[in-house]
C-alpha cells in the first residue's frame, strides 16, 4: 500500500524543465525591461560625451549649465559665467543644452 502511494506521488512530480521555467521567465522579463534600455541610455550618453566639442552648450547632472571651452581626457573646462570657468568630469555633462 505505502508503494502504491510513492509510485503515485512520483508520477506527479513536474519535470525538471517545468520547475525552472518560471524562472527562465523572469530572468527573460528582468533583462527585456530593465538591462536592455540601461545599456542603450548608457551606449547613447557615450556618444554624446565622445561629440562634445569646445564651443558647445551643456548642462551638468548638479543643474549648472554653461559652454565647454577646453576637453580633456578626463575632465572638461566648462565657462558657466564670464571669466568662470570649472573643471569638471566627462561623465558629470547630462546632457547637450539646445539654446
């Protein structure tokens, strides 16, 4: 009688492949949703840090905005008011300023 209720309890049991799709899946959804559009801002804000130029207008992620007058390999001089000029690190430009 006990074998008869394992044997049953044994056929029961989902297959490995079904344990760990729900799993797979929210992987899947984590990555889809989350991951992907990171890399591509990440990818997008790469190249605009690679095109800035003396000259343009940008605003810094602290709210400042002012002109890129020289570039570096790591920093930018930014003129934020006449005869003010800070150094700042490329990655602290958010973004172009369209004025």
């Amino acid at each position: 009688m006990i074998g008869l209720a394992l044997a049953a309890d044994a056929a029961q049991q989902p297959s490995a492949l079904m344990q760990y799709a729900p799993l797979a899946l929210i992987l899947v959804f984590f990555y889809l949703l989350i991951m992907r559009p990171q890399q591509k801002k990440f990818k997008e804000h790469q190249n605009l840090l690679s095109e800035l130029k003396p000259g343009d207008k940008v605003l810094l992620s602290s709210g400042i905005a002012g002109k890129i007058t020289k570039t570096g390999e790591k920093f930018f001089t930014v003129e934020i008011a006449r005869n003010v000029e800070i150094q700042v690190e490329r990655n602290a430009v958010a973004a172009r300023n369209a004025e």
